[in-house]
C-alpha cells in the first residue's frame, strides 16, 4: 500500500493495538507463541493487512484460529483504535523469517569446490606444481 508520513502513523499505531489486543485479549491456545511482524492500514482507514509470524509446522493452525477470533479482534480494535471507521482486517502469515533460515542454512552448507580457483570461463585451474621438472629441462 502507498505510504507516507500520517499512514506510516496508523500504520504503527494499530500495530501496537493489534500485538496488545492478541497479547492480553485473546486467549485461544493456538495463538500462542505468534508474533506481529508489521501492519498496512489503506489510506481511508477502511482495510488493514496484519502480517504473522509463527512456527512453520503451525501455519494452517494459526490461519484457523485467527480466522476464528477475527470478528472479536475486529471488534476490540475498533474500540482502541476511536478511528470513525473500523477497518477490514486481513491476517496473512509472514515467511520471511523461514527464508531467512533457509538461506542461513544454504550458505553454511558450501559444497568445497566454490573455494577452488576458477579462469575466466568458470573451469578449475589446476594447481601449478612446484616440485615437478619440465620433461625438456636436465635437472642439474
């Protein structure tokens, strides 16, 4: 959503009533352990993205139970908030942190042949040896 200076504002106020709503106000099990990552309220105040984070074994758990409890969080929100217009709320889960992971994983997993000299064209070089004599040279 477009952003600038007063929805930026919103944007960090609803993330404040949200995490405080989900935090003290809901207390269905499966939201347990569930991090606010960021909020978007649309310029008009009229929808509002709220983005998720859990574990990813519980994905389709806590899409359920925030689909369960999203007219009661819509409810306590609209009060906090004293917006004139209670937005919207869409729950999405946020899987950057699952990337992030995967990507940590990848690079502590480097297979050893990105350490070996390459030329230009992406082929190993091969080590010069230093011991060895050239079959034209006498080795005096």
């Amino acid at each position: 959503m477009k952003q600038n200076q007063n929805s930026r504002r919103n944007n960090q106020i609803a993330r404040e009533k949200l995490a405080s709503i989900l935090l003290f106000e809901i207390s269905d099990p499966d939201l347990a352990l569930v991090t606010l990552t960021g909020v978007e309220v649309s310029v008009d105040k009229s929808f509002l993205r709220a983005y998720v984070s859990c574990e990813a074994s519980r994905y389709e758990e806590v899409s359920a139970a925030l689909g369960r409890a999203k007219g009661r969080i819509r409810s306590l929100l609209g009060h906090a908030l004293g917006w004139r217009v209670t937005p919207e709320i869409a729950f999405e889960i946020d899987t950057t942190t699952d990337e992030a992971e995967r990507i940590t994983r990848a690079l502590e997993n480097v297979p050893p042949t990105i350490g070996v000299e390459k030329d230009e064209f992406g082929y190993p070089v091969e080590p010069a040896d230093e011991d060895a004599v050239g079959e034209d040279e006498d080795p005096e």
